[in-house]
DNA sequence: CAGTATCCCAAGCGATACTG
DNA sequence: CAGTATCGCTTGGGATACTG
C-alpha cells in the first residue's frame, strides 16, 4: 500500500502528538485565510500596507491585526524607511524568522503550481552561481545544500 | 539589503498577480485553522474520522465538511477498508495530490521546530537507502531529487 | 463508527468614514 | 499613507443530540 512515509497499515492515532509537532505550532500562526499571502508580499519585497492591500484585497480590520500578530510572532518586523523626498514612512518586512518561511512558501507554491494550475509556474528560480534551475525537495543534509539567499527568483512572462 | 529573494528595492505591488500564483490557488483550499491538520492526520496514516477527531479536537461538523472539501479537491479520497474481523467501513487517505502536498507539510513541520520550538524536531527523516538524514531545502532540478517515498519517517521520542 | 442536525456565540468579512 | 472606529452580515467554532 505505502500509502503514506510512515509504515503501511492503518494508525489509529498519529505518532507525534499536536502538542510537539512543529507543524501544529507554525499552523497557530500560519493558518487563516490571509496570513500566507501576506507573507508572500513582504517575501516580494512589498513592505507597505497600502500596497499589501491592493495586491490582496484583504479588508483593513484584518490586516491590522494581521501584521500586529506577525509582528508579535517576530516573522514581519516594522521598519521606518524614507524614499526620494518623501517624508518617513513606516512598512514591515521579514524579520531572519520570517525570510526562512521563504522555503515553505515556495513549497507551496509549487504544489499549487503542479497540482493545481497546468503545471506551469508564475516564477523560476535559478542559482544565482551556477544558474542552474532549482526546486524544493528533499536534500541529504550537509551536502548539497542550497540557502535561500544564493538562489535568484525571476517571474516568468 | 538583500531582505528578500527578489531585487532589493521596495516593491509596490507582487511581481505575481493572485490569479497566476500558485500559492494563493493551494491556499483557497488549504488556509484555514483545520485542514492542514487534516493533511497532516492523512500522512501519518491516520484514516478514520474519530481517529481524527480525537487527535485534532476538530468539531464534526467542520470535520465533516473539510473532508467532502479535500475530497472533492482530490487531495483526499474516501476508501472502504476491513480490519481484522470486522465490518467494512470507510475513511480517507491522500491522493497522489495528496502526497505530494507531504513536502510542504514537512516544509512547515521544518520551520516551526526550527523556528518556534527548541529546534528539536518529533520526527527524523532518513533516506531509506543510504541512511542519510534528509531535509527540505533547494535542489539543482534533476540531480539529487529524492522522492518523498523514498525517505523514512521516525518519530523521535 | 461515521456521519447529520441543531443551536448559540464568537470571529472574521466587507464597506465606509475618520484621524494624525 | 497608515492606520482606528464602527457596523451589519456571514461564516466558522464548539457543544450536544440523534441516526443508520
């Protein structure tokens, strides 16, 4: 059957309880409606609530309580930031915490792209070395590690 | 700066709209408190809605309604089964679609115990093979991909 | 055991108006 | 521009009872 990675018969309970898992702990932050594609945003680089709001539609209550949590969870941080003869502003983006979601986003990403879509992705993602093309997968551990940072993100079209 | 994988400047808007993004298509199905609990029930192998229930603490009446919603997504698939001695009943395992989306749970499972707990995680994963430990990370498409099916998964006590 | 049915309440949604 | 405030509405959560 090897239905799923873990043994093939049926369990009747799984064998990490909710209280240790890890993804039970990021679900207590991640998992609502809006979260993920906030920080999808900050990932790209967008910083400003404004901005967050046009690409994603979401209503204004939810994305200030939103970012608050996000902040509080240290995965955004609030950053002052001035451009070109404007006055200061303020805007979140990733804090480290946050930046190392960047690759279960992109695991999402290509689930929905794979499973969902045609198979088509909206991006590719290139070594910024080698520039050979890059998933995410399983890795030995050591070896042939590639961090988030040395890989090159283009939108395609 | 470098703050995110894309260029380095402030984004006004994502270089992807919602529409043609991955993410935003798997996250209609899959962002809510539940359902990635569910996945996760799923790929431990845990088939039976009162199994479920007693691991999650979901309602039924969410339960009931999450699994017609990943049933008809095809992530999920109702299956009659027979233990031992007992009548026929039903419960769901993952689809080929289903366990492909392992990757962005153990995606997830990565960050939170690296990122909100000790960093100690409740399961090791190893190549069946070889023994190497095993990790999500970035691949070279092609060379090195290791398939979810051929890694064990162990709880770590 | 695998659901339906019901009921109540809290949270989230969506729009719009307002403020520093 | 980056929020708060308000408000009516809809959805989801949580508990409990019931059915084949």
């Amino acid at each position: 059957m090897s239905n799923s990675g873990i043994g093939n018969s049926i369990r009747r309970n799984a064998p990490v309880p909710m209280a240790q898992c890890g993804a039970a702990c990021a679900l207590e932050i991640l998992s609502d409606r809006w979260t993920m594609l906030i920080i999808r945003e900050a990932f790209y680089g967008v910083m400003r609530y404004e901005d967050m709001r046009d690409d994603i539609g979401i209503p204004r209550s939810v994305l200030t309580q939103r970012l608050k949590r996000l902040t509080e969870a240290e995965v955004l941080e609030r950053m002052p930031y001035r451009e070109e003869g404007e006055r200061t502003r303020y805007g979140y983006r990733l804090t480290s915490r946050g930046q190392s979601l960047g690759l279960t986003l992109l695991a999402l990403m290509q689930w929905g792209d794979e499973e969902l879509r045609d198979g088509s992705s909206a991006i590719a993602l290139h070594d910024k070395e080698t520039g050979a093309r890059l998933r995410v997968g399983l890795v030995r551990e050591g070896t042939s590690e590639i961090p988030l940072s040395s890989a090159r993100i283009t939108p395609q079209n």
